[in-house]
C-alpha cells in the first residue's frame, strides 16, 4: 500500500468541541481504538494560547494528519504559495506526515483576484481539467517537498463539457500527477445514488495501491435521489459494507471518521469507531486466514 507508516488503523476527525472529552479519557479503554486524528491545517497554523497548547497536547500523544480545505486545486486563481509555505512549515514543525486535499475547486476569480466560495465544487471531467489539475498537484508537491493525496469529491450536478468519468477523471489525474489517493468511501456512494452508477464496480477502478488513507462519515438523504454529503449523520450500511469490500480488494488502510456536524458526545462516536476496527480486524482475520490455508494446501 502507499500508506505512511506513521498512521494505521483508525483516526477521527478532531474537532474543538471533542477535544476535553478525548483529553479527559486518554489513556483509557474506551479510546483504544483511535490511532490518529486528523485536522484543518487551516485552523491551526499560527494559533496561539489556549489552542497551541491543545495542539502540542496531540502532537504528542497522537500521530496527526491535515487534510485541507482551501487549496482549492482545480480553481482558476494562481495557487496560494504563501499558504502552501505556511502548511510547509507547519507540516515540518510539528512532525506530521500525510496532507490531502479535495479533487475539487473553492475559489472564484483570475488574474489576481481571488474570493473563496465556501464550498467545494466539482471540476468538469475533460482532459484539458486532467492536465492542469495535475500540474497544480505537481507543483504543490514540489513546494512541499512530498506527495500529497487527493481525495474524490462528492457532487450534485454534472458539467456539460465533461468528456471522461469521474472514475477514469480520478485516475488520469493520479497518474499524471504521481499523487495519492485520499480514498472517501461515503463520496462514492453519494455520487452513485445522485448519478446512478454502482459503487462496487467504482471501487474496483480505484488504484488501491495510491491509497494513503479514506474516510468514512455519514449523509442527509434529501430525496430518494440525492444525498448531499454532510458530515452529519451516522454511517449507513451500504457505506459499511462499501468499506468492508475496499478491505476485501485492497487489504486495511488507516480509515478516519469524520463527523463536522451534528456532533454527538465522544462516547457516541466511539461506536462507529470500533465498528470500523472491526471490520479492519475481520479482514486481517480473514487474509491470515486464506494465507494459513493456501499453505497447507501447498505443504
């Protein structure tokens, strides 16, 4: 797998409201089965008092990833060097290995002028979109001094001059871009219910080897046909049983909860938490399994 060594098994999602309650518990049981937590490097770069005390609380407890939110790769405006200096920085200072971002774009604006949308919106699948979406990508890592994943986006509309499929758009970029993949399970099923394709075969198109880490989080269903990708709900069971068959094609990869909304208490998350060790428990389980018996067969 293309997973860095420093994460595995399962992260959550670290926001403010939950951090008194996993400071409170650590060390206990009960937070057994979280492994990493994953930020905003958006909100955290320069902070101060209160908030960088917490931060360098996690920085040693707990291996950290940041997935951004602003970087906006598909977007017209020039990329923002000064910030991608700053995630640098802080990527460096504070030992963290992995940051992704979304296949998408959030900005507004050419030739200098840039406004931020507040929203991420999907890139039309051309292959004029594959080459400049990979040469920012590109550009990106050469700043960084590292690869970086990007994570397939959930969406509502179609563009009208897209010429390819999300799949084959997701995979042209990869490679062109020599990246990772930032795997989001829920996006896939969203997209499948609001475009009418089958998230299975998606998932068999995805190069399971770019893989540095996915998420799983839960969604409003608006209509029988479309879902909308919010972060605020639980988990259903087409989405679990899209994570156990991505287990089953590409063996476990670290798998982060995300909850932005909706927020329950920490005691209620770690459900969903265990549920995805679990499934990465079922699947080691199931490999050492076949291996013991393939040998046998074999001797």
């Amino acid at each position: 797998m293309a997973t860095t060594s420093q994460i595995q098994g399962v992260g959550l999602g670290l926001k403010r409201e939950l951090i008194p309650q996993i400071q409170a518990l650590y060390g206990q049981d009960q937070l057994a089965n979280i492994n990493f937590v994953e930020i905003a490097p958006e909100n955290w770069i320069d902070v101060g008092g209160k908030s960088a005390k917490q931060l360098d609380w996690f920085v040693e407890r707990y291996p950290i990833v940041c997935h951004g939110l602003c970087l906006s790769l598909g977007g017209l405006s020039p990329l923002n060097v000064d910030f991608l200096r700053q995630v640098k920085k802080f990527l460096h200072q504070h030992s963290i290995p992995v940051y992704t971002e979304h296949l998408s774009y959030s900005t507004d604006g050419f030739k200098g002028t840039q406004g931020y949308l507040y929203d991420l919106l999907p890139i039309p699948f051309t292959e004029e979109a594959v080459h400049y979406v990979a040469q920012r990508i590109r550009q990106t890592q050469d700043i960084l001094g590292q690869r970086i994943g990007v994570e397939n986006a959930s969406s509502y509309v179609a563009a009208p001059v897209s010429e390819m499929s999300e799949l084959d758009f997701i995979n042209a970029v990869i490679e062109e871009a020599d990246c990772l993949l930032h795997l989001d399970i829920n996006n896939i099923y969203v997209n499948s219910v609001n475009f009418g394709f089958n998230p299975h075969e998606f998932l068999r198109g995805i190069p399971g080897n770019r893989i540095v880490y996915s998420h799983m989080a839960g969604h409003y269903q608006q209509t029988p046909n479309l879902l909308v990708d919010t972060h605020g709900e639980d988990v259903i069971d087409p989405v679990w049983a899209l994570l156990e068959d991505a287990y089953q094609l590409f063996g476990t990869f670290p798998t982060l909860l995300e909850r932005d909304n909706n927020i329950p208490p920490l005691n209620v998350l770690i459900h969903e938490i265990n549920k995805i060790a679990d499934f990465q428990n079922k699947e080691l389980q199931r490999t050492a399994t076949t291996k013991k018996s393939v040998a046998t067969s074999a001797g």
